[in-house]
C-alpha cells in the first residue's frame, strides 16, 4: 500500500486526517484478510472483501469511502467501477418509499414494507435483483401501472437542486430552450475530454475518444433534442467503453443498463423485474429539467433495456410548460 503518497493525496485535498486514519485501518484489515496488497485486488477478491463487511454489518458508507478513494488515488478504474455497482442505489428505495408514503399514505406504504426486506448496502449486485422483483410484484399488486409510474419518478436519488446550478445559469444565458441544449451537450463534451486527457474516471465511466466521439453524434445523450413540444434523450451506456466494443445482443444491453437494482436480471432469467421499474431512471433523468424550468414535467419511458432495448429512451412532454422558443 502506498501510504506515504496516499496520505498526500488527502492532504493536498484538505480531507480530515481522522479520515485518512479510518481509511488505512480499513485497507490494512482487508489486506490482512485476503492476504494480499491492497494494489493487487482483482474483482474477485475485492467482493470478497465487501461480503466480508458486508457479513459483520460494516459494510457502511465508511467502508466504500475508503476503498473508491484508494481504487482512484491508484487508477484502477475497473475496481473503482465495480465499487459503483454497490453504491449506486445508496438511499434510492428509501425515498420511493417516503415518496410512495407522501402521494398514497402511510398504510399503503407500510402494506408495502410488510411484504419486503430492504437490501442493506453492501448486498451483492447478482442478488439484488430478487428484491426488486418482489418490490415490483408488491407495488402491482397494490398499485396500478400509472400510480406506480408516479411513484417511481421521483429524486430517488436525492440530488440537490444546487447540483444544477451552472444549467440554470446557462438557461438563463440562452436565447431558446434548443439553444441551452446544444451548449449543454457542448459543456459536457468538454468534461468528458478532460478526463480523457487526464486518465480519470467520470462518475463510473472510462473515457475514451471512441466514447467521446459517440456522445458527440447524439444530442439526446446528457442533455436532450427538442421536436415539438418533446424533449428526447437517452441514457448514455453504464459501461460505454465496453459498450462499444461488444458485439453480442445480451451482453449489450448489460454493459447499457445503469441499475444496481436490476443490471443483473439482464443476464439472470430467474429475476422476472416489471419494466416499469425503470421509472426509477424516468426520475432521474427529468429532474435537471426540472429544476431549469422550476416545475414538475410529465416523461414517459419510450425504450429501455430491462424491456429488450439497447439503449434507454425518454420523452418529456413540454405540452402547456412556459419555455424559452
């Protein structure tokens, strides 16, 4: 382990040494563990050090803290990514159920809780997925398709509104709604080649010109086209890189799907997961638009890849929303 250096790193990012100590206690255990260094974990191991934790109830926010932290400070991407696949539903069916608690009641939503166990952070991706499949069946058998529509696109992920803040300034900016589209699609360009140059990671994406080339001859990736009164967009690809370079249908749409409750029922025929569970990424993806326009937007999932697709695509309708023409 590089603790010198790494020690550094937190440093020079002003990060808390209480933090830096939790962490080389976390890393020091895992190598003792595993018996190994820490800079020679493969996939492998590193699962077997999550269900470690995962198994003595340690598997918290501390614990991938640590271990994203020291996967990026040592740029091995692939484990850094695969860490993602654990934390990316961090608090997302707590808020589907305060959502669903809000817009149906409380005894509707504890019907719903009576019949689930919520997965705890650390479960493994591949087991997941069954939990979603009994939550999705709870949900029909409580609600109908449009209710749970509503339910599902919510902020399930809770990203705060000031997260927006440089597209509401650059809306503001704009002379047109299709104007502000084209220079957020160019902003985002322009992200994704610094970390292209820098050989860093963006969120859980490995940038390379090939990837930067196919965002760039799609305006509906990471912002949206505008056609009559609809915006469209599509989900960029969870692991583009790879995305790109496969050929096979199935694992396609795997190396597409974002979802750490259902990426795994692509590849897993046991997990029968309803499509409309993919409201959930409805949610995420029309909140920004949300927040530019400062109003609550109808979208409709038009293409998804638990449903057989590719790609995932949306609609949000614009129908009766004040927008810059």
């Amino acid at each position: 382990m590089k603790k010198t250096d790494f020690e550094s790193y937190f440093q020079d990012r002003n990060i808390p040494h209480d933090d830096f100590i939790l962490t080389i206690k976390i890393l020091d255990e895992i190598e003792a563990f595993l018996s190994v260094e820490i800079d020679d974990l493969t996939a492998e191991s590193l699962d077997k050090a999550i269900e470690l934790f995962y198994d003595s109830n340690r598997s918290n926010v501390d614990f991938f803290v640590a271990m994203m932290r020291y996967m990026r400070f040592i740029k091995q991407h692939d484990l850094f990514i695969r860490l993602t696949q654990y934390t990316g539903g961090l608090d997302v069916i707590e808020s589907i159920v305060a959502r669903m608690e809000k817009l149906k009641g409380h005894e509707k939503a504890l019907k719903v809780l009576k019949r689930v166990t919520l997965p705890r952070l650390g479960m493994k991706p591949e087991d997941i997925i069954f939990f979603t499949e009994t939550f999705m069946t709870t949900l029909h058998h409580e609600f109908g398709p449009e209710d749970i529509k509503l339910i599902l696109t919510g902020n399930n992920h809770q990203i705060p509104i000031s997260s927006f803040e440089a597209d509401r300034i650059d809306y503001e900016a704009s002379n047109t709604f299709e104007e502000f589209l084209k220079s957020k699609h160019q902003r985002i360009l322009e992200t994704l080649n610094q970390h292209f140059l820098e050989n860093k990671v963006w969120f859980e994406q490995l940038i390379t010109k090939e990837v930067i080339d196919y965002i760039a001859s799609d305006q509906e990736m990471l912002s949206a086209r505008l056609v009559d009164d609809t915006l469209y967009l599509k989900k960029i690809p969870y692991n583009i890189d790879g995305f790109l370079k496969e050929n096979d249908p199935l694992q396609k749409r795997y190396l597409s799907c974002h979802c750490p409750f259902a990426r795994e029922a692509i590849l897993n025929k046991k997990a029968d997961i309803s499509p409309l569970w993919c409201y959930c990424s409805a949610g995420f993806e029309k909140h920004p638009f949300e927040t530019v326009l400062n109003q609550p937007l109808k979208i409709r999932v038009l293409q998804s890849v638990l449903n057989g697709d590719d790609v995932c695509r949306f609609a949000i309708s614009l129908d009766g929303v004040e927008y810059k023409k």
